[in-house]
C-alpha cells in the first residue's frame, strides 16, 4: 500500500488537513504509520484527541517513530491514550 485508502469526502477541515499531513510526513515509515491510522479512525476521533493529533504532527519523525516502535519512551509532552492508541494500532495486523 502506497497511500490513503480513505477519501476525505464528508471530512471537516480540520481532519482533511490532518489524513493529509498524516500521508506526507517525510519519511515513508510515518507515513504508513499515521497513514493507516488517520485512515481507519481520523472521523472518530474526539476535538481533545485532534489537538493530541495535531500536537503528533510537530513531532520529528525520527523522535516518534523511535517512541512508536519502543526503540525510546515517549515524551511526557505526547505519552498519552491517543499516542498508546496509534502505537497498539501500529503493532496490529496490517491490511
């Protein structure tokens, strides 16, 4: 898989921006890895877990991913249910 499965037809500004931003990260990892998340949960996800979100997307790539894959704790800036929610997400079955 190369991209978004998931239109962002009937999505508030607001999640569009975020799916995008999601699918071009920088690096192809984080890109798969938020990718596939914002695509399968990005419309339910609550305003407090879209700031989270949005909070992830400043992030560094290497700093995050190194927290997604165990490799680092996380930040206690972002080690919060939306951060262990991504990386169970990530650690699951891939379509």
């Amino acid at each position: 898989m190369t991209g978004s499965t998931r239109s962002s037809d009937g999505l508030d500004d607001r999640r569009k921006r975020l799916l995008f931003r999601c699918w071009h990260r920088g690096t192809r990892e984080m890109d798969l890895i938020l990718g596939r998340f914002a695509d399968a949960e990005i419309e339910n996800l609550s305003d407090d877990e879209l700031v989270q979100f949005e909070y992830l997307m400043d992030v560094p790539d290497p700093d995050l991913y190194a927290a997604l894959t165990g490799k680092m704790p996380p930040a206690p800036d972002y080690a919060n249910g939306l951060f262990d929610r991504i990386q169970s997400f990530r650690a699951g079955p891939v379509a």
